[in-house]
C-alpha cells in the first residue's frame, strides 16, 4: 500500500489539448480508422480526447475482427518538436471487450514506414510484442521512448481471441503527452484536506442542521474512478469529497524551475522545466493533469490523482540561481 506517500513526484500532462487550445492542432487531426468500426450513435471520437474520464464513448467493434485504430497528426513536421512518452486510457472495458492494444509512430500519415515503441507498462496491463494487454476493466497507463519518425500516432485496438472483440469498446479519455519527474520530494510540511465544496449545511431556527448536496464524490469513469477489475459494474464505494495538497518545494535549481528561454518556441516545446510543464502546458490549471505521488510507486488504485493546477505559483530566489515555490493542486472530479 502506498497510503499517498510522497516520494519524488511525477507529474502526466497532455499535449492534444495542449496543442488544440493553441490553435496548433484541430479536433480533424484526430480520425477513426478500420474497416467496418465506428462510433456508436451518441458517441464521438472527440469526446474521447476532452479528458473528462466520466464522459464514456462507445466505438462500434462487437464481435468484429478487424482492428479499431485512432490516428493522431500533431501537425508538426520537425520530430525534435514531438516529446511524447506515455499514453493513458482512462475509463475503458478493455477486459470485458477482449482488446489488447499498441502504438506506432511514423512520419507518413499511411504509416508505409513506421516504428512501434516498446511500452513500459506503469498500470493494468502486460506487454508483448508491442501490444499491451490490460488483465481488468478500469484504466491503463503506458510509458514509452519516443522514435525519431513521430508527427502521426496511431493507437491500435485488436482483440486477444483472434474470434473478435467481446464487446463494444468503451473508454472515458485518452490522454497522451510528456511526463517528467520532479526534481525533489516535497518539502515535510505539505498539507492534505479533503474539500466538500458540493456541501452546502444550513442551521434552522430551531438550531438544527440540515444539508443539500449537489455532489458527494466524483462520477463513475467506466468503473469508479481508478477501479481496476473484472466486472463491469461500477464500486458504489468510493471515496468522497475533493483531495486537495498544498505543497511545499525548496531550494529548486533555476534549470529546473524554468525554460532556458522563456519565449523560446524549441524550449516551450520540449522543456523538461516546472514552468514549461506543469504551468504552460495546462495552461494555468485549464487543463487537469494526473500526478503520481511517487514515480518509483505505481499502484494503481492508490498511487495516482487526477488533478488540477489551483494557484499561480509565485518562485522567490532564495540563493543564487535557487528557488522556493508553493502549489495547490485540487482534485478533478
């Protein structure tokens, strides 16, 4: 068990919507590709990318043989301006549905010459032969080393019988992006609260309280959030109210804390920096990020916090080319 320990912290952030809320990329780079698979009435592929794991979409598979595949063009033709390195798949069936799935990249949009990145399974799944395959229903995250011919991405669904897929594929988000490690734990005194803010308690003239909410915990992903396991019906059990951290980070090296160059278009890209990633790339908190408490701890049910950037973080030097900051991160329900 983790118990939310803290050690060196790393923090997953998404490019797509990095990039589609600069206008870099447009929600057509993102297509559906195989024969006879579609998505279900109801559903969109975009949907799939908007990173709320509660909202599931349906792709249209039952019992086909054939491979689902999404493809992603970043739109960028240098691949130095490419750094992903892992993919999570939030709110999936992937058990239910008898999918294994993998990645290749390629700087054809056909994919006539391509690469398949070998993955490093973090959550859910075993991989061979570049296919990961997730023994539960719930959620999946991969890491990988990024390839020197990556602008196109595809992600490819097959089944793991050979007789078709078991059932309709259903995922809640996909997120693909950088993640980085933080240079350094926390510092000691980090505060953890859980926040009720869909609580609202009102006194009586009588002195008695009642209560209305409007939410006590966070909606179902495919099973509830961070469930991993073989049924497909959602733990009515879960934890409730919003985990908030208010934590502490001193003494960080300037290279650490910024960009070599703050309005640098290769460093803003691939900056390996706090300020380029944590800040820039969720632009201030718009966009959640997933943060894991300890990189060397992976537990998928303990380990992991889907979450949001809640303050401005201000650096004050502290020594010559060191500096101390304070961030809030608030749980995205």
């Amino acid at each position: 068990m983790s118990y939310q320990r803290f050690g060196t912290p790393r923090i997953y952030v998404d490019n797509i919507n990095w990039l589609l809320a600069l206008g870099k990329m447009d929600t057509d780079d993102l297509t559906l590709a195989g024969t006879g698979i579609s998505m279900a009435s109801g559903s969109s592929l975009k949907a799939i990318f908007d990173l709320k794991p509660s909202n599931v979409q349906t792709i249209s598979c039952n019992g086909s043989t054939n491979d689902a595949k999404i493809n992603i063009d970043t739109t960028f033709s240098t691949d130095s301006d490419v750094d992903n390195n892992f993919i999570a798949i939030l709110g999936h069936n992937f058990e239910d549905a008898s999918v294994k799935f993998k990645i290749q990249t390629s700087d054809n949009s056909n994919f006539s010459s391509s690469d398949t990145p070998n993955p490093t399974v973090v959550v859910n799944g075993s991989a061979a032969s570049g296919f990961v395959t997730p023994p539960n229903n719930g959620w999946t995250l991969i890491t990988y080393s990024d390839t020197s011919a990556n602008r196109y991405l595809k992600i490819t669904f097959d089944d793991t019988t050979g007789a078709g897929f078991g059932a309709d594929i259903k995922i809640g988000a996909i997120m693909v992006g950088e993640y980085i490690d933080l240079p350094q734990s926390p510092d000691l005194q980090l505060t953890k609260r859980f926040t009720f803010d869909g609580l609202k308690k009102n006194i009586s003239t009588g002195g008695q309280t009642y209560g209305n909410a409007t939410f006590l915990t966070g909606a179902n992903w495919y099973l509830a959030p961070f469930q991993l396991g073989t049924t497909s019906n959602a733990d009515p059990i879960k934890k409730s109210g919003r985990t908030e951290l208010d934590l502490d980070f001193s003494f960080l090296s300037d290279t650490d804390v910024f960009p070599e160059k703050l309005y640098s278009r290769s460093d803003i890209i691939a900056g390996n920096d706090f300020t380029t990633n944590i800040i820039s790339k969720t632009h201030g908190g718009l966009l959640p990020m997933l943060l894991q408490y300890d990189n060397s701890v992976s537990e998928g049910e303990d380990s992991f916090l889907w979450c949001r950037l809640n303050n401005e973080p201000n650096f004050q030097q502290v020594a010559p080319n060191v500096y101390s900051t304070k961030i809030n991160l608030i749980e995205e329900l």
